[in-house]
C-alpha cells in the first residue's frame, strides 16, 4: 500500500452520519425461514450455527442433517434444490424510491446491500455468473443499480455488501454446524480469490459505492494483492470506506455484530454496530413482535451506541416481493419520529465523556445530555470548567427547563417522556 493510503485517515463524513440502513435481500427471502431463539454472541457458539436464527442461512442450515431447517424444508419443499428460490423470487412490488424515501426519512445517511450474500446469487449481472444473478434469473433486475440510484437521489450514499469469506455455491465444503467451521470451510484458493476481486473490482466500476462491506473475511491467495487492490478503491472513490472483515489488519473502520465483537467498540477508531429489527437479517416470517425491538427501544439502542462514538447500521429484511413488513417499517418510523425532534443531538456531534450515568454529544457550540425520559429531575455530572457558568437548559421538542448549579453538578427538571429525552445546553464555554 502506497505511503499516502497507508496514513488516510477515514473520511469525516462516516463518523458525522451515524445512521446507515443495511438490506439483506436475496433467494432467501422465500422460503424466509429460521427459528427465532437468540441474538448472535448471546447464545451458545454451535447451537446457533444449527438452530440458526439468521434467515439468510437457509442454504447452510437445510444441509445440516436433522436441524430444525432443514426439518421443515423436508416438509414444505421435499428436495427441491435452493436455487430454484432464486427463479422464484419476483421482487414484483420492488420499489426502489419508496425505500429509499423511506430510509431517508427515518434519517439515514447512508445505505449498504447485500450484493452477493454466502449462498453465491449476486444482485448484479457479476462477470462469470452466467444466469445466477438477478439480472438473467428471478427478478430479470440490476437491484444493486436500482438501489444505488434511488438512495443517492435521495441524498444518501451507497454502499456494497459482499461476502467474500464464503460462497455456498463456489465450494463443496459440508455444511457449517460449528463456530470452529467459520474460518475452516470457506474458500482460501487463488480461483476463488480471483472470481471475488472481479465482482468488487466490477461493483466500484459500475457503482462506484461509498463503502466496501466485506463480510466473514477475504480468500487468503487474495490478501497480498488487497493492498494494491485498496489503492485503486481510494483513487476510484475518494472518500470511499472499507471495513475490518478482510481480515488483513487494515481498515477504515471496525465492526459489531448483535452482542458479538463488541470488544472493537470504543477502542479510540470509527466503529459501526450492525444488527437486525428482529433476531435475523433476512426476512423471517416465524418472528413476531416479541423477537423485534419496539420503537422506544430502537432509540435507547441508537443513542447508547451514538454517545459511545459509534454508528449504527440497522438492517431490514425485506420481503421477497421487494414490500418491507410492518414489524420493521413501524420501530423505523418511530425512530424517524424521534430524529427529526432530537436530531441534532446526533448528526455531526461527537461524543463526550463525563463521569456518571448520562451519556453526552456535543458541538462546538453545544452540549447534549442524553436521558431515559422517566425520571423529571436530574442532576447531570457537569461543572462550571466544563462549559462555564452561564447556561440555559432546553428540552428538544418542548422549550427551556429549569437548571441550576448544585454541589453535585447541574440540576434540571423536565416533563417525563415516553422516549429517551435530550436537553441541549447553552453553554458559556465550548465544551471540552
């Protein structure tokens, strides 16, 4: 890697955005089916490779002998073979400007799909595909094209998912039933390396995405030519991002995922925190609103990653019909509701630390205190060295508060609420 690529710093717009809406989309979402038990990282390690919450997997988990998928795939489909879901995935209802109206509206500012997941169907006519893309099969659509677009007229950026560590249909690995599988049965050879680099080497050519989002890792034969292959994505795409699962060392930002990795938050470099609406990426028809966050706890969720120096890339999964269901529409709106109240406490800010409870964002000119809402008054852990005696307290969306200097630090009072509340503070000095 050049001198000049090796200092980049990671561009300043992906820490000012916060919000990125990821979309798991693809054959998958027929048949939409896994069994809802737990989240990634808080469950036990092999069980969830079996059980496997992630809808997205079906391909996986319906090889493995006796699991819960490939039970019920016996029972609804007998032995019809994965791909036939591609031919029947229509994307009849696919509107590409009303989901990007949509993910704007909520707030986003940036947008990533899945353009080839592990089970190898690419969203684009990929170069030595033949008719497994949805271009010749299924949809007869470029959807990456489709959405790249519609996201960009709609003032957001666009960036690619790809899944360059595995590829169901490039490898005749068994099934992955074990953690330890993960890294083991994925394909590492010169081949593979070199049909992976010509699909993302096509994406930045024909789409040019904002970011590169590489998943599981990348074939070993490739890394050494990773360094050069960056070079040519910060020259194609200047203020493009690639994330940390390539596995080499090298990236413009790090990545969580549900209660997994969580350990490569905070570390003092750009994060994001991916996760679903519900337990799965993929659309899964057996979850209700008991495996899916509600409105008010999507917002709690948002600001403690936001106040911790993150962003959050939420994911939906659509329907394969291209409609986007109501469990996920609804916890979107609400938080799109909220933003458009407390936005400014987000968007732009940076984080600031002070001892206590309260999770902070600031500017240059003001400060964000960030509350659960149930409690009306509050002592926020600030002294006059931090932002100067004279201040005026107000509750977004309502007006001024009362707040006055104690001991113990800045005193306000304010209506409860059903939503996480921010009170922005005038201060007399730029907090610091």
């Amino acid at each position: 890697m050049t001198e000049e690529f090796a200092a980049r710093a990671t561009p300043a717009w992906f820490g000012a955005a916060k919000l990125g809406i990821f979309v798991h989309w693809g054959a998958y979402s027929v048949p939409a089916w896994a069994v809802p038990f737990g989240e990634l990282g808080a469950v036990d390690p092999d069980e969830f490779f079996v059980t496997a919450p992630y809808a997205e997997w079906y391909a996986n988990t319906i090889r493995i002998p006796d699991s819960p998928a490939a039970r019920h795939h016996a029972e609804m489909y007998g032995g019809r073979p994965y791909d036939a879901f591609l031919d029947d995935w229509r994307a009849e209802h696919f509107d590409p400007a009303e989901w990007a109206a949509l993910f704007s509206g909520v707030g986003a500012r940036y947008v990533v799909l899945t353009t080839k997941h592990h089970d190898g169907i690419c969203l684009w006519d990929a170069p030595d595909t033949g008719v497994r893309n949805t271009v010749h099969s299924g949809p007869h659509r470029d959807l990456v094209g489709e959405l790249a677009a519609a996201a960009r007229s709609s003032g957001m950026r666009f960036g690619a998912y790809y899944s360059g560590g595995l590829d169901w249909h490039r490898s005749a690995f068994p099934p992955i039933s074990k953690a330890e599988q993960l890294q083991t049965y994925r394909p590492i050879d010169a081949s593979y390396a070199r049909y992976a680099e010509g699909h993302v080497q096509d994406l930045i050519d024909r789409y040019g995405p904002d970011v590169l989002w590489n998943d599981i890792n990348w074939p070993d034969a490739g890394k050494p030519a990773l360094t050069d292959f960056f070079d040519r994505y910060y020259k194609a795409v200047l203020d493009g991002v690639v994330n940390d699962r390539w596995e080499v060392g090298r990236s413009d930002y790090l990545t969580s995922e549900y209660s997994a990795h969580r350990d490569r938050e905070g570390l003092g470099r750009p994060w994001e925190h991916n996760r679903g609406i519900g337990y799965s990426f993929g659309y899964n028809q057996n979850e209700t609103a008991e495996h899916c966050l509600t409105g008010p706890a999507l917002v709690r969720h948002f600001v403690d990653i936001v106040v911790r120096g993150g962003n959050l890339l939420l994911d939906v999964g659509p329907r394969a019909d291209g409609t986007i269901p109501d469990l996920q529409r609804r916890p979107l709106e609400e938080l799109g509701a909220w933003l458009a109240v407390n936005g400014e406490a987000i968007f732009d800010t940076r984080p600031w630390n002070a001892t206590g409870p309260v999770g902070f964002t600031a500017t240059d000119n003001h400060l964000y205190a960030h509350l659960d809402g149930a409690e009306p008054t509050i002592t926020l852990p600030l002294s006059t060295a931090d932002i100067g005696q004279e201040t005026s307290v107000t509750l977004l969306g309502h007006g001024p508060v009362p707040a006055e200097w104690t001991p113990g630090g800045l005193r306000c009072t304010y209506p409860p609420t059903d939503m996480p509340a921010v009170l922005r503070i005038e201060a007399s000095r730029s907090p610091r």
